[in-house]
C-alpha cells in the first residue's frame, strides 16, 4: 500500500493535478492528464513516457474504486 503523506505530497508531473491511487491496478491516476503512472516495487514511476493512457470510460469515474486521493 501506498503511503498517505507520499501521495498528498505527489502532483501529475504532466496537469500538477492531484493523484488518486487505484490499488488494484498499482497506479496512481491522473483524470486530468488521464494517465496512469505505474508503482513498481512500491515507488510511484511519475514519468510520463512510463505512464498508461486513460481509457475514456475511466477518465470519467469518479474517485469511487480508488483507495485515497490527495484532492483537499
């Protein structure tokens, strides 16, 4: 699991948006840009050539099926 100071200090280095962490996937998701940046070995990998594009369906959920986000 990711830690909570972690992710509420993280920004999408693409939009500077907050982040959401989705645990299934292992992803911290931007909706903003609508990338998804990988977490290997429980380091958040924030850079946009390793990130996955969101599909457009995900882009529009809510933050519902994430675990936390840093939004305030």
């Amino acid at each position: 699991m990711l830690d909570k100071r972690l992710l509420s200090m993280l920004v999408c280095p693409v939009s500077k948006a907050p982040l959401e962490y989705d645990r299934e996937r292992s992803e911290l998701v931007c909706r903003a840009s609508g990338l998804a940046y990988p977490i290997r070995d429980g380091i958040p990998v924030m850079l946009e050539s390793e990130a996955r594009k969101l599909t457009a369906e995900e882009q529009l959920k809510t933050n519902k099926g994430s675990d936390f986000s840093n939004k305030q």
